[in-house]
C-alpha cells in the first residue's frame, strides 16, 4: 500500500481548474473550427449533388443534422478532458505541494522530514535530489552541534583551570588547540555551504 494514496484529486483547484480550462477552451476552440469548415466544404457539395433529388432545405436540414452528433461528440470529449485534465494535473500538484510544505518546514528549522512521493508522481528525482540535500545539510548540522558542545565543555574546564590557578601553561595551550581545532572544524563543514 502506497504511503501517500490519493483523497482529493483537487488539491490546487486554482492551478488545476486553470489548465483544464485551458485544455478544454482548445478543444473547443478546434472543434469549431472543424464545424464550420466542415459545414461550408459538406453544405455545397450536398447541394450540388443533391439538388436533383432533394430540395435546398432538405439539404440544409441534412447538413445541420450532422452538425448535432458532431456537437454531442465534442461535449461528450470536453467531459472526459475536463477529468483527465484534473487527474494528470493532481500528479504534477500534489508533490509541488508536499516539495512547499516540506521548504515551510525547512524555513522553521525542521530539517528531519523528508520529501516521499508515489513511484509514478512527477517531480521524483527532484524529490531525490532535495532528501540527498536534507541528508548532507543534517550530518553538517549534526557535525556542527557535537562540536559545539565539545567547545563548550572544554571551555568550562579552561574556565576551572584558570580559577584553580594550580593549572600549568601546558595543559592551558593544549585546551586551548583543541578548542581552535574542533573551531575549525565547524568552518569546514559550514564553508561547504555558499551564502
């Protein structure tokens, strides 16, 4: 059973109901134009060649008749666009989506979520490439704050040294390379990040 399985299929109505707008204004937009140039290429050459049997208004009324299945047709396709069009586009909307509640959570400070989408929703490598992201940003993190904590250890016990005044010189310069040592070793990790 898929992780995230679908509930509403609207899930941008204003993205969504717009470009299955777009969709469907196009098919209506060639549908007309092939009723109009069907009717003016089929109207002459029934009267042309029905003029013998049939009546002028017989002929019209033969080539208007055609136009109602024609138009029934185009409804018919309309409906099934306007729902294919809302379907593929919850594919495209729905991990742009969780990718901007992920980016809200990202800007609040939570960098322990990750991006999971369905095996056949768009967007899946980009979904990929933000969780390698996440991964590496947390280990820098991760890196970062146990170094913090050291300094701040070995600070307190420089602290201790200095006020026991029995501490030699030596075991002052030592504390203080490590604390510049594991300094340094919060700008490395942090110097991969450009800012």
């Amino acid at each position: 059973m898929p992780l995230y399985e679908r509930k509403h299929f609207l899930t941008h109505k204003n993205y969504q109901l717009r470009y299955t707008a777009y969709i469907i204004a196009a098919m209506i937009s060639v549908a007309a134009a092939i009723s109009v140039l069907t009717f003016t290429m089929v109207y002459p050459l029934l009267s042309s060649r029905l003029s013998n049997a049939v009546t002028k208004s017989i002929s019209m009324d033969v080539a208007r008749g055609l136009l109602l299945p024609y138009w029934a047709g185009v409804i018919a396709l309309i409906v099934i666009a306007a729902a294919a069009g809302i379907l593929f586009s919850h594919r495209i909307v729905g991990p742009v989506n969780r990718m901007a509640a992920l980016v809200s959570l990202m800007d609040e400070g939570d960098i322990s979520k990750r991006l999971v989408l369905r095996e056949k929703d768009e967007f899946l490598p980009l979904a990929g490439a933000i969780n390698r992201l996440l991964e590496n940003f947390s280990g820098t993190v991760k890196i970062s704050r146990d170094n913090s904590r050291r300094i701040g250890a070995e600070l307190e016990d420089l602290e201790k040294m200095l006020k026991s005044k029995n501490a030699f010189e030596t075991d002052i310069e030592d504390k203080i390379s490590s604390i510049t040592a594991k300094k340094e070793a919060i700008y490395k990790e942090l110097a991969k990040y450009k800012s």
